[in-house]
C-alpha cells in the first residue's frame, strides 16, 4: 500500500516534472541586472547572449565555462558575433562543474556586482533544479527562470530522452528537499560536483 502510493506519487510528479520542461517562459517584462547562462547543451550561450544584445541585461557570466577557454575562442564555436562593446559586459566563470557550481559561482559574481535581478538560461528539463539551487543561494535576488528547447526534448519520448528526464527528475527531488550537499557526501563526490 506505501509503496503503491509513493510510486503513485513519483509518476504524479514526474509527469508534472515533464509537461513543466517543456515550457517556454515569458521574460520579465523589464531589463534586469544580470543573466546567468549555464553551460551544458546546445543553444544555451547563443540564447543568454541574443538576450544581452536585446538589453534585457546588463551584463552576462556564462557559468561553467572550461578552464582554458577564452572570450575569443568561445566566439569561433558560437555563431553569434560578440561585439567589442558587448565583450564588456561579459564574464567567463571557469569554476562550476555542476548544477550546485553553477549557483557558488552566480553567486559570488552576483554579490561582487550588487546585482537584485537575473535572468536564469538553461535547458527545459534542467531549469527546475537550477532554479531550485539558485533560490537556495540567492534568496533576496529576484530570478526569472528562461529555459531553452534542447533538440532532446524535440523528441521526447525517446529511450534516451526519458532517461535524461527522469534522472534529472531525480536530482531536482534531492535538490528540493535540499539534500544536494548531503547526497555529495553520501557518495563521496565534491558538493561543487553534484
């Protein structure tokens, strides 16, 4: 009985978890101070920077960018043109690898800019979780959540597809009830690797 009621209520969130993915979300009607951009899928960088041009912020950190890469060489994968006037306004975080990375680094680029507002960029099916972290380590900063349509979720009902959903699922669970740090010592991983 337990147990056919907790599946019940697994399958109840995950199909939730998965019409809310495939959501777009309207921007704030208003430029904000930032917009953090999470690497990890197509179309994430060359959304955040459209959103740059279009002055829906002031400024961008693309969070989780490798260790060696630079402004310049990320303009050669990207084919949006950086201007220079927009390199200004442009930071490089080189030192999340995770989803938990992901929100240290926004917010240490959020506190050293006295930023109260920003635009969260990052895949349809990785938005909760992000959004989750980042409201976990910056609660008085307005976020407005912007997600991208990853070629994944053109077909989602692929092997493939399900099984990013549901484990992604399962990562926004832990991180909702706020056992992301706890789970990384569980299984003997870095907090900033979960």
């Amino acid at each position: 009985m337990v147990l056919g009621g907790m599946t019940l209520a697994w399958l109840v969130g995950f199909t939730w978890f998965f019409a809310d993915s495939q959501k777009m979300r309207p921007l704030p009607p208003f430029p904000v101070d930032g917009i953090v951009v999470l690497t990890g899928g197509p179309n994430r960088i060359e959304t955040a920077l459209y959103l740059l041009k279009k002055n829906k912020a002031k400024y961008l950190l693309i969070s989780g960018v490798n260790q060696e890469t630079t402004l310049d060489e990320l303009q050669r994968l990207i084919p949006a043109e950086i201007s220079p006037a927009l390199r200004q306004r442009i930071v490089l975080g080189h030192h999340a690898l995770t989803t938990l990375g992901n929100a240290a680094e926004t917010t240490s680029w959020v506190q050293a800019n006295d930023m109260k507002s920003l635009i969260v960029v990052t895949a349809g099916y990785h938005i909760r979780r992000a959004m989750t972290e980042m409201r976990a380590v910056l609660p008085q900063t307005a976020l407005y959540p912007y997600s991208i349509n990853s070629p994944i979720m053109k077909q989602p009902y692929t092997s493939h597809a399900l099984y990013l959903y549901m484990r992604e699922y399962m990562k926004f669970i832990v991180a909702y009830l706020g056992l992301t740090r706890t789970y990384s010592l569980l299984f003997h991983t870095h907090p900033s690797l979960s």
